[in-house]
C-alpha cells in the first residue's frame, strides 16, 4: 500500500459522520442537514488490499439527512439521497486511438431509515440502540454501459449499540457496535466505531472518528467483482474528520473528510462532503 494516506468513501457515502452518536435528542428537537459529497477514482483497493488502476469513475451524492426526537428517548433518523450522478470517464487507447466511450447515471440512491432508543441517559453515561433500515431505493445497471450504480439493489437490517460520555465541558466521545445483515447475496457485514469530539467554541466543534467494516464472507464471491463501491465484501478502516460552525439561530456549516488504512473491494480516491444544517432545539 502507498505510504500515503488515501481517502475514501466511508460505506456507501451516505454514512458520513452521525450528528447524534450516542445521544438521543430530546422530544421536540433535532438535527437536519442538507449535504453535497464526491468521490473521484482512477483507483481501487483490490480483494487482496492492494490498489490497482481503473477507469475513472465519479460519484456525486446530493442528499438530506435528519434526526428527530420523538420522545426524550425514542428517535428517528433518515438519510435520503435523492439525486446521485455516477459517470465513468472516456478512454483512448494508444497508439491505436480506439476511443472506449464514457457512461453516466443520474437517479435516486439508497434511502437509510433508523430507529434509535436511548435505554441510558444520564450525566455521565448515555446507551442507545438502533434499528437500522437500507432501502434498495437506489438504481442498479445503470448508464448505456449497465453496469452504473446509484444503490446496491439488496435490503440491510442492522442492529447497532451506541455509547457515550462527555468528558468534562468541551470533549465528549462515543463508540459502538453492529451486525448488518444484507440480502440479495450479499455478505453480512460488522461494524465497529469510535469518535471523539471537541467543542473549540460555543457554536464550533470538531469531531473525529475510526469506523472499521469487517465482511462475514457468507454470501456470493461474484459479487465482489468490478470496481463499484457497491461491490460485496467492502472492508475498510478509516478515519473521518468532521468540522462545524453554526450561527445563533441554530444554521450551521460543516466540512467533512475519510481517510483510510486499509481498505478491500472498494475505491481509493478522495471523499470530501460539504453541509448546510440546523439545530432544532426547545
């Protein structure tokens, strides 16, 4: 692997840093963003975790995501992409000059649906769980090529156990655990994280985070082939960095990057997401 770090897209772009982390948000308050991420790749890490040349492919994602507190311990959070660009750049061979033509997608991705419930809360510790829901929403063979992606085409039904603590008035952190299972024969996944965040002022913060997905192997091999981000058996582990500011009227603006030690079946190329969000509070 080069010694440099390179980014990549952390699970199917949609799963960028969580707002909420362990934390629940109290009944009647609420997270909600509006968010543009891209990902641009001549690169890919292999099944065996080296990174081969590949053409070049972009993946553009436009796409809300919301938290919202029912009760002071039950939310609901959604993650809607609702306009996904996937192109695959023109190639021209030399010193024949045959020119293999490029390919765009443009449709809905994969809608993500949880349910969280906040089974401690207290000023010193807080434990959540989740039901996390992937709607094959997103397009499949796609583009005049059909083999363009907006979504993977296969239903995900995780389980996930959050947990947290502030660390005195400016840090906190939070860490957590899940099973995916997937359909359509794709491998079930777990998932583990970790985050640590700092409050540099009242409205500012910086969140750091580690995820790391480890396939199970237990579905079809043919499907980790290609160079899709939606190939099956995507392992990686990556860091993300995530910084915010927000006004006193609850608007804020948040830039976000993933970076990656290792990684399989997926691409190897910069990340970075930018958003426009606002704090609901009492």
């Amino acid at each position: 692997m080069k010694q440099t770090i390179i980014l990549i897209m952390a699970f199917s772009f949609c799963e960028s840093i969580m707002a909420g982390g362990g934390w629940t948000p109290p009944k009647g308050t609420g997270y909600f963003k509006l968010s543009q991420s891209m990902i641009y790749a001549d690169k890919h890490f292999a099944p065996d975790g080296s990174i081969i040349d590949i053409t070049t492919t972009g993946l553009y994602s436009t796409a809300l995501y919301g938290e919202y507190g029912i009760t002071d311990r039950f939310a609901i959070i959604a993650y809607v992409p609702f306009f996904v660009r996937n192109t695959l750049n023109e190639v021209q061979y030399e010193p024949s000059g045959q020119v293999l033509p490029g390919d765009e997608l443009n449709a809905f991705g994969d809608i993500d649906v949880q349910f969280q419930y906040g089974f401690i809360k207290s000023d010193k510790w807080v434990g959540s769980a989740r039901l996390w829901l992937g709607l094959p929403s997103g397009k499949v063979n796609g583009g005049e090529s059909q083999i363009l992606q907006t979504g993977d085409g296969e239903f995900n039904q995780m389980l996930r156990i959050d947990a947290g603590r502030p660390l005195g008035n400016k840090f906190w952190t939070s860490a957590y655990l899940g099973y995916n299972n997937r359909t359509k024969g794709f491998s079930d996944e777990w998932r583990v994280g970790a985050e640590l965040g700092f409050k540099f002022s009242p409205k500012g913060y910086i969140q750091l985070r580690l995820d790391a997905v480890q396939s199970t192997f237990n579905g079809e091999e043919i499907l980790s082939e290609g160079n899709s981000i939606f190939a099956n058996n995507t392992e990686f582990v990556s860091p993300a960095l995530e910084v915010g500011m927000e006004n006193k009227k609850g608007f804020g603006l948040s830039l976000s990057a993933a970076g990656a030690f290792a990684g399989r079946n997926v691409l190897a190329a910069p990340n970075l997401s930018v958003g426009i969000y606002y704090q609901l509070r009492n």
